[in-house]
C-alpha cells in the first residue's frame, strides 16, 4: 500500500460499511464526474450517498457545481459509484490528494474507472456542446501523483503508453450513438488553472496536439493506471477554448451550457454502463 492509499482505505472503509448496511454489493464500476456530468448520478439507483464532509479524513471540494459526495448503488444494473465532484490542484490539493476520490473508489472494489470533466474545444472542428472521448492526454501540470510515492508492491514507472483502454472507448462511442450524441475522439491537456488561457497559449497547446483543455483528469489518469484499473475519459465540450469564439469564457457559462445538455450526458453514462 502506498501513502495515498493508506489515506483512502479509513475513508473507503466508511462507506463500504454503509454500503454492506444497505445489502449492497461492493462496486465495480466507478465514475468521476466533474462540472456537469453531475445528472449522472440521478439515473444511478442510489442505496448510499455520503457528502465528502461526513467522512473522516476526506478534504471538502469547494467548487461552485460540484456536489462533493460519493453515491454508490447500481446503474444500469450495475454496481457503480460516483465521486460526485473531484478535488483540483487549482483549490490547492496537490497531486497525491487529488487523486484520493480515485484511490476511495479503488478501495471500494472498482476496478473500471470513467473520469468526465467539462473542457474548452482547442480544435476549431471541434463544437460547443459536443462530447470528446479521450484518446490521449498531455499533463502539462508537470505534476505527477506517483511523485514521491514508495510501495513495495507496484512500480512508479507507469507505463502510459495505453492510458485510455481502447476498448472502453469503442464502449463510449457507442453509448453517444445510443444517447444521440455527437461524439468526437482527442487529446486532452490537462493544465493548471484556475485563470483560463489566453488565446496564444491556445495557439501553442494546439501545435503541441491538443484538442481540449481542462484542468483536471490527467494526473487521475495516472494514478488509477499505476493502480491497474482500466481508464476512459469523456470531456463535455462546454465552449470552444479562448481566441476561437467570440466573447470570454466563465465558469458560469461552463455550469449553464452544461446544465443544458445535463440530461443527454446521463444517458450517455447510463448507456455505457449497460454495455459494460
Ligand atoms: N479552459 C480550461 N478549462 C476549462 C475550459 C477552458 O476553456 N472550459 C471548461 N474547463
């Protein structure tokens, strides 16, 4: 066991209590579901929903759109959990705690993990408002979770050369065939924050091969692959990325176009999850 998962085992604990209180079986699938993914959860049967600051040892999340909460139960008959909100380097979290909903839901028995975030399109063919599967990702944090972390039974050099399992993402195309969702496949670069970016650094992270921009996800990616899970990640296309529409961008805008498509990005899950 490593740091980061002697710090989640006592959190996963709490839960798992909770879920076995409630006849439930542990999960297998888990989500993380980021600004505007949220609507998700209300197509999950929930048995256990417990906010991030009733439990022992968890950080609270602190952003506007995230509930911070883990609900755990089925969805589409599957036993699933959802961290519903995540905690980002942008609160001040460094990259070993920004990883601990991952680490929990690990704990817990997941084994297949689907990270969601809502990111800027930085490919102008891109649009608002479509969905982007993650084919790759670029971390450019520059900050690693695995950094510093010594556990006897697991190597550090993760080899990320296949982060995002193919085969899921075959499974999350299809699911936005199901839901009626134009879907689109990508790199994702996950960036610091919280300021968004300016128009010429959108300009270069589109020469260095990204297709949208985020600020989480990436360093998730690297901890549930180090663990062995199975990865996917879908990004919600919320706006087109900085200098490639007109007008600024807000976390407020962000929160509302998402909000608007809340109901399709349910089903998007949903179908996947029935696939699974
Ligand atoms: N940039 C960075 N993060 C984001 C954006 C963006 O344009 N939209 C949603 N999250």
């Amino acid at each position: 066991m490593d740091e980061i998962q002697r710090r989640a085992a006592p959190i996963a604990r709490q839960i798992a209590e909770r879920l076995e209180g409630a006849g439930c079986p542990p999960p297998r699938l888990g989500m993380i579901l980021g600004s505007g993914w949220g609507a998700a959860a209300e197509r999950m049967d929930v048995s256990v929903r417990i906010p991030f600051a009733h439990l022992e040892g968890m950080p609270a999340c602190g952003v506007a759109g995230h509930a911070g909460a883990f609900a755990c139960g089925t969805l589409a008959g599957k036993p699933a959990a959802a961290a519903l909100g995540r905690l980002h380097m942008y609160e001040g979290h460094p990259p070993a705690e920004a990883v601990l909903p991952v680490a929990v839901l690990y704990e817990l028995g997941v084994r297949t993990l689907v990270l969601t975030n809502a990111a800027g399109a930085v490919n102008a063919g891109f649009a608002a408002g479509e969905v982007m599967v993650i084919r790759d990702h670029i971390n450019f944090t520059f900050r690693n979770p695995l950094t510093g972390l010594c556990a006897a039974e697991r190597t550090r050099f993760v080899d990320l050369a296949q982060a995002y399992d193919e085969e899921l993402r075959a499974r999350l195309r299809a699911a936005c065939a199901d839901a009626g969702i134009s879907c689109r496949e990508g790199i994702y670069m996950q960036l610091p924050g919280p300021s968004y970016e300016t128009p010429a650094e959108i300009r270069a992270f589109r020469a260095l091969g990204a297709d949208a921009v985020g600020m989480s996800t990436a360093v998730e990616a690297v901890y549930a692959r180090y663990l062995g899970m199975r990865v996917a990640g879908v990004s919600f296309l919320s706006n087109m990325a900085a200098g490639l529409a007109p007008g600024g961008i807000g976390h407020g805008e962000v929160l509302e176009r998402s909000e608007r498509s809340r109901a399709s990005l349910a089903a998007l899950l949903y179908a996947f999850a029935e696939r699974l």
